[in-house]
C-alpha cells in the first residue's frame, strides 16, 4: 500500500506562495490571516501593474547561490549590483524540466524573470515607488488628523518583485512556485544525507 504524498507547490495558486511568504516573515507572527492575503494580492497587482524598468545596475555572475540560498540578489552599495547565481540558475532550469514545467517557464526565462525581479528591487529603493507600494498596502503606523505615515510591510516588495517578473516575461506561473519547490527540493535532498 502506498502512503499518499502531499500536494506539490504546483497545486497552490501563486497568491497562496505570496501568504505563505508574509506568514513566514518574523515581523507578521500573529496577524490576521485576512490582513496577509490582502497585502499579499494588494503587493501582486502592484508589481504586475510596473511598467517594466530597465535593470541599471552591474551585473556580477556568481557559483555560490545553492549554498547561499540564492537565486539573484541586488545591492545598492557600493555600487548598485545584481549578482546571478549561476548554479541555483541551473539548478532551477532542472527543476522545470523534472516538474515539467516548460508550459510556464520557457528556456531562459529564469535568468530573465531574475534580472526583471532585481530591477524592481533597484527601482523601488531608489525611486517614489517605494511610497507608493506603502500606499497602495494601506499600513498605517502614525495617524494625526489628516496626516498618515505608512510603514513598511516586510516582503511585500518581494512579492511585488515575482508579480513584475511574471507579468513583463510572460511567465504562465509566479517565480514564487519556483522558490517553494526548489526549498521543497533541498529540504528533501537534505533530509537524505
């Protein structure tokens, strides 16, 4: 008799993975589940909503991503960088194939999702849509009379990333399939060692 297996990460629509990131995220313990889908989706058609934004960052190619934890990561100092991890790149391109997955994430597109995933990380850090995205989340931190600070909203920004990345590369799923099933594929390949 075989032992039924849990639903894969393909069965999950690409809001649930955005949830799921919020909800792992150390500063939402305890919020209302309603308050993390809201700003889950709310961070989605944000993203999906960017104009696509030229990546003006350099470019560094690394071999250090699986044991980093990283796909691409950028960074604004000292100089604006993306740096590709060519091996998680790799690896994630087997992933595709193995899940067959090609339907959603054509040849190259990892790389491209990547680079268009950073530029909204660029763009958002040095750019007024940073106080947007706080806009549209609706996170009010200070009130007085007329006058509202909105607060920042850990992973939303990653979220509105993987929106942008799927909308301006025509991907048929969100990259945040990818990031759950790769961890589902070294968490499995950990546990058999």
């Amino acid at each position: 008799m075989s032992t039924p297996t849990a639903p894969g990460p393909e069965t999950r629509d690409d809001l649930h993975h955005a949830v799921q990131l919020l909800a792992a995220t150390p500063t939402h313990e305890g919020r209302d589940p309603r308050l993390l889908r809201h700003w889950a989706r709310t961070a989605e058609e944000f993203g999906a909503a960017l104009a696509p934004v030229p990546c003006r960052a350099r470019i560094v190619e690394r071999a250090d991503g699986l044991e980093r934890g990283l796909l691409a990561r950028y960074t604004s100092r000292p100089t604006p960088t993306v740096e590709l991890y060519t091996d998680t790149l790799a690896a994630t391109e087997a992933l595709i194939d193995e899940r067959g997955w090609r339907h959603w994430y054509p040849p190259g597109s990892v790389r491209a999702a990547a680079l268009a995933h950073e530029s909204v990380h660029e763009h958002l850090h040095h750019g007024p849509a940073k106080a947007a995205l706080k806009r549209a989340l609706g996170h009010v931190v200070l009130r007085a009379g007329r006058f509202r600070l909105y607060g920042h909203v850990a992973g939303a920004e990653e979220i509105a990333a993987h929106a942008h990345a799927r909308t301006v590369c025509g991907l048929g799923r969100s990259p945040l399939l990818l990031t759950a099933a790769l961890v589902d594929a070294v968490t499995v390949t950990h546990r058999e060692k």
